[in-house]
C-alpha cells in the first residue's frame, strides 16, 4: 500500500479515480492540462446542456443540490457540480494543474520478463517490484519538463480529450483551398460566448456533421444571423436525434439507461445463458426501437427533408451517436426557403 498513482486528466473520470486510490490507501497524483478542473464542461457553447437527465448523472455519493431544479442542468450548473464535488473532498491538493503529459514508458523489466504490453505492467500484475513508470510531464506555465516515476498510470483523458477529429483531404483540396476561415468545434468552444457570438455574426457559415456539437452551433449561429444568413448544415449520415427524454411521457432512461436493458444485447465473452436470454428478447429490442422510432418520427419532420435513417434507434444508441435536439430547432428550419435560419444538404 502507498503506491504512487498517477492520473492523467481531471475530468470527471479523473476525479473519481483520485478519490478511489485515496480510499485504498494509495498516493494520487493528477496531471491536468488546463487551469481548473471539469474536462470538458470547461470549454462548451453557450446553449449546451446536459443530455442526460441529473438523476442519472451524479456521483453516487454527492447527489446534485436543491438549487439545482432543471432536470437537464445547463454546463455552468454542471461545471458548478463537479467543481463542488472537488472541493468537498478535498481533492484539488492531488491536482497538478498546468501540467501536460507528453509520454509515458515503463522501465524496468527485461524483455524475457514482459508477457504483453496489453497487460499491466506486461505480466498481468497492477504493480511490479521490477520496474517503474516514467512519466514527462510540461509544465505549460514555465515551459519546463519533469519526470516523474510512478507505480501504475491510468488514463481519463476521454474521448473529448482536446484532440480534434479532422478528416485528411486530397492535396490542395482541403482547407487551404477555401477562401473563407475554416475551425473545428473545439477552436469554436474555446471561445468566450461573447466573441463566438461575434465571430459567426454576420457571414454565411456551414456547419459539416449532426451530432450535438453541429446541432448547438446551428442554433447559435441562427441566434446571431436570424433569416438574413441562413446557416447550412452539411451531414453524411442520418441520425436519430431525440426532441426530448419523454417519449409519451415514459422516460427513455426506463427503456435504455437501466440494468436490464443491458440483458437485451449481445456482448462480447458473454456466457451461454445470457446469450441465449438475448436471443430470446430480441423482439422486444426491437420492439423497443420501433416504439421511440415512431415517436422521433411523429415528432420531427424527418420525412419532409429525407432524413429518416436507414439504421435503427437501436444501433445509434448503442454507438453512443444519439443527440438532443435543441429547442424549436426544427421550427427554424420549417420557416419558407426563402425565410429560413437554417438548411441541410445530403453529401
């Protein structure tokens, strides 16, 4: 017991794995980019609000406060939370703030001794009496470097980690063919919400994918440009966006975010048994996706402008590719051609 951890990220994963090492008697070190603490509820639009309902959306041992009404908190309610969450238990002391990992490798063992690299510590044990892990971490205060020796790594850096998803284009076919200014949705976020405000004002702006983050700058650069600029928005694949968590006022989470839900998939390494029981609920899987199918359907005109999905509600959630709609989206785009804040082109 005593190990030195370090923990690489302080999000809302990185945090939760603080406070488990501390509870085992472990030494946390977290190693955050940033300047504070939240991941990425530090950097987000001004419109963004949770997807998930509240309830389902806490740590288990610090439910969301009294104050907290709305059942879809905004990001400055949820940034308020983990923040909170934090400082109760006192784990900012374990943070290193400003401090970029740049590489980590494991010294030590001899390569007879190493089974896997997919293994810990290559043999399969969380710590090895053999070797230690070496961490570089940047300090981007001073633009110095340290290096620091731990006895096991985890990784919280999430999937919206900072590292933005640009796809590789022909030679001089990309963005330097473009005469026009061209960011990703992180430079966007990045900004203050008054100068993103200003940044779209005014120019004819295309906004290229449907999920949340396309959806939440579609209705702010309306916001800022009304029917005098319509905003474009560019999509390769449909997909079943929700216009709410109340499909005929059953909570979706009943349907999708419990335990039993998880009976209804096959898994990987899954038994027999529960192979068997998935197979045997298939019809109601299916019958489950059909049902919020017809909801989305009656509730957005997605018949109108072609974009019903050609795959399930099913599959969407499963692939974590389902967003919410913001509010009266759709009604900017009902409005007349010649009179619309936004439209959509297939590519």
């Amino acid at each position: 017991m005593g190990e030195q951890i370090a923990i690489v990220g302080a999000g809302i994963s990185g945090l939760i794995a603080c406070k488990y090492c501390l509870s085992k008697g472990f030494k946390p070190l977290v190693f955050e980019s940033q300047s504070c603490i939240g991941g990425a509820w530090t950097k987000t639009f001004e419109t963004t609000k949770l997807q998930t309902p509240k309830s389902l959306y806490q740590f288990s041992d610090f439910p969301w406060p009294s104050s907290s009404t709305e059942e879809f908190p905004d990001q400055h309610h949820v940034l308020d939370y983990v923040q909170s969450y934090a400082h109760q238990l006192d784990l900012v002391k374990h943070i290193k703030f400003d401090s970029k990992v740049v590489s980590i490798e494991f010294e030590g063992s001899s390569d007879d001794e190493m089974q896997s690299w997919s293994l810990w510590n290559g043999n399969g044990l969380p710590f090895s009496p053999q070797g230690k892990w070496k961490v570089m971490v940047e300090d981007l205060q001073n633009n110095s470097t340290e290096v620091y020796q731990v006895d096991f790594v985890i990784l919280c850096v999430g999937r919206l980690s900072g590292v933005p998803n640009i796809p590789e284009f022909p030679p001089s076919k990309g963005p330097e063919a473009f005469h026009g200014k061209v960011i990703h949705s992180m430079d966007y976020a990045a900004m203050d919400y008054e100068s993103a405000a200003k940044f779209v004002k005014g120019k004819r702006v295309t906004v290229v994918g449907f999920q949340k983050s396309a959806l939440d700058i579609a209705m702010e650069c309306s916001a800022a440009n009304g029917v005098k600029i319509p905003c474009t928005i560019l999509y390769k694949t449909e997909h079943w966006n929700v216009p709410d968590h109340l499909p005929w006022g059953l909570p979706m989470a009943f349907l999708y975010l419990n335990r039993f839900s998880e009976l209804l998939l096959h898994k990987p390494g899954e038994g027999i048994l529960l192979s068997l029981l998935a197979t045997l609920l298939s019809p109601l899987r299916w019958g489950i996706s059909k049902f919020v199918e017809t909801y989305i359907k009656k509730k957005h005109p997605l018949a109108k402008y072609g974009m019903i999905p050609k795959h399930s509600f099913l599959q969407d959630i499963s692939s974590c590719l389902v967003s919410t709609v913001p509010e009266k989206f759709y009604e900017k785009v009902e409005k007349p051609v010649s009179l619309c804040e936004m439209q959509f082109a297939y590519l």
